[in-house]
C-alpha cells in the first residue's frame, strides 16, 4: 500500500500538429501577371514615342514581309527602309531625310511651280538689268563727250545724272554759248551735231524717250497771253526731238514731248540763270513708261503683266531689250 507522499509520475506529450503543405501554383500567375503588365507598358511607350511614318512601315512590313522578294529586289527588303518591305526609314528623325532620296530628289527636275519666280522677285530683277543697262549707257555717254573732241569742248553743258526716272541727259545754256537763238526755236550750228550724237548712242537700249524744253523766268516779249515761255518751250522740245531723229534714233522710241517753261529750274536761288534754259532728256525706266502709258487708262490686268516680265526674264539682255524696243 502506498502512502500519501508516493502519487505516480503522469509524463503528457503533446503532440505536435503537422500542416498541410501548399502550393506554388499562384507565385507563377502573379509573375505572368507583372510579366504582362510590363510588355504592355512597353508596348504603350513605344507606340507614343514612333511617328506615323514608322508605324505604317512596320504595319506594311507585316502585311506583305515578302514583298521586295516577290517583286523583285537585291533582297529580302529594299536599302530605303530599316524594316524591310515598305514604309519609311525608321533611323532617321522627325523632317530628316535619307541620303538615296535627297539624291533622287536632287536628280529629278524641278517642277514648274517651284521654278517659277515670284512676282517681287521679277520686280527686282528687272530693276537690276534695267539699271545696269542705264549705267552703261551713262558710261558710255561719258566716254564718247571725252574722247569726241567735238563734244569735249561742250562738256560743261551736257549733264548726265539716273534719277527715279531714269537716266537724264540735260543740255544747258550757258552765259556767252546758247543752244537756240534768243527768244526763238532755231538752234545754233553746234547744238545740232550734239543732239545727232546723242540719238544715235540711244538706240543702244530698249527704254523710251521723254522730252522737256525748259526756259529761264524772264518773261516773253509778247506777254504770257500770246506767244509765251511755254509755246517756246514746247518748240524748242520739238526742234530737239527732231535733232535726235535725224541723228539716228527711232522715232517710236519718243514718247513724251512737253515744255514746261520756267516751272522747273534748274537754279532755284536764280530764275534767270542762263542754265536754266535746257533741254532734258530721259531714258525712261520701266515704271516711269508704265505710268506715262496709264495715264487716263485702267491699268493694265497683273496677269497679263506678270506673264509679260516672266517672259522677259526669262530672256537674255538683248533679246529682251530687242523686244522691248519692238513695242
């Protein structure tokens, strides 16, 4: 029997629970997921940073990847395009150009609208031969009064200057050497020879002729109301114009005869200065002509006149001169 004191010895154990193992199988979904996520981000990125001419030639590309192969080629693709079969060249940037089609674009002639000049550019290029051909005339002008021992000693009266309207020769009096008898339309002997010279070296361009008889401010011995400065004027522009006529120029080439008595001196300080009986001459410009020829007239259509100077642009110096002398 046992005592009190002595109980048994109780050992529990408890016993561990083991737990059901789980599978991987949603570690691969999630990585196809993040995997297909990132293939669509980088899809969106590359469609937003290609131009529309990259994505036509890739879509070509896919359409018909064949294509130089079936129409014939060095290869399977054409050397104008990266991707092979169509569209643009995917190397180059937004306005850049590759180097076979800047050459077969510089080998291809141009078209006529982008050769075709426009009309401020004919504008300017008319005035440029225009003036050219008035310096040269000038200079020759100059040339002959030194070199002519006939016009040399009347140098002092021969004034030659380009003004807005063109080149003007303007023959002057001086205090003992007149060029017309006083009061009077008949020329001296050697004013004659001097308009004869200067008609023929005006046939040497293509411009009009205007003509002015200028007198001095001293008044007319039969008074304003009769036979005055004005009548003389105008006479004594005619007798000069036919002077020029004579010496050779063409008769058409006169477009203007006017006297314009003491309305324009050429001395303003002195009205009565002997200079300021002359007679200019001016080789007209293009627009001088142009405004003389609409006087009391519409003008004429900008059609017709922009074809007009296209034409003479388009023309060499002396052909476009005979042409314009022709008129």
């Amino acid at each position: 029997m046992t005592t009190p004191t002595q109980r048994p010895i109780v050992i529990k154990r408890k016993k561990k629970a083991s737990h059901e193992h789980h599978g991987g199988a949603w570690k691969i979904a999630y990585a196809d997921f993040v995997t297909a996520m990132m293939a669509f981000f980088l899809l969106m990125w590359l469609l937003g940073s290609t131009t529309k001419a990259q994505l036509r030639g890739i879509s070509e590309y896919f359409q018909t990847p064949l294509k130089v192969a079936l129409s014939g080629g060095e290869g399977s693709g054409d050397a104008t395009s990266l991707v092979k079969g169509g569209g643009d060249d995917l190397t180059k940037s937004v306005g850049q150009d590759n180097n076979k089609n800047s050459e077969s674009a510089a080998q291809q002639p141009p078209s006529a609208s982008s050769t075709k000049p426009s009309r401020r550019a004919v504008e300017i290029e008319l005035e440029r031969r225009e003036k050219a051909l008035l310096e040269d005339l000038k200079g020759k002008l100059e040339k002959a009064i030194e070199s002519r021992s006939m016009l040399k000693q009347y140098k002092n009266q021969i004034l030659l200057d380009i003004t807005a309207e063109g080149l003007r020769v303007q023959i002057v009096d001086e205090q003992n050497r007149p060029m017309f008898a006083s009061g009077s339309a008949q020329m001296r002997l050697y004013t004659s020879p001097i308009l004869r010279e200067i008609g023929r070296m005006l046939n040497e361009v293509p411009n009009r002729i205007s003509l002015a008889g200028h007198t001095d401010a001293t008044p007319y011995a039969g008074g304003e109301r009769g036979y005055s400065n004005w009548e003389l004027s105008a006479d004594r522009a005619n007798a000069s114009r036919r002077e020029l006529v004579a010496g050779g120029m063409e008769e058409s080439k006169i477009m203007r005869v006017v006297g314009l008595a003491s309305a324009v001196p050429f001395d303003k300080a002195d009205p009565n200065n002997p200079m300021n009986r002359r007679i200019s001459i001016i080789v007209m410009k293009r627009k001088a002509e142009e405004a003389i020829r609409n006087e009391g007239k519409e003008a004429a259509s900008v059609t017709d006149t922009e074809e007009a100077r296209t034409q003479l642009m388009q023309q060499p110096i002396d052909e476009a001169a005979k042409q314009s002398a022709a008129r």
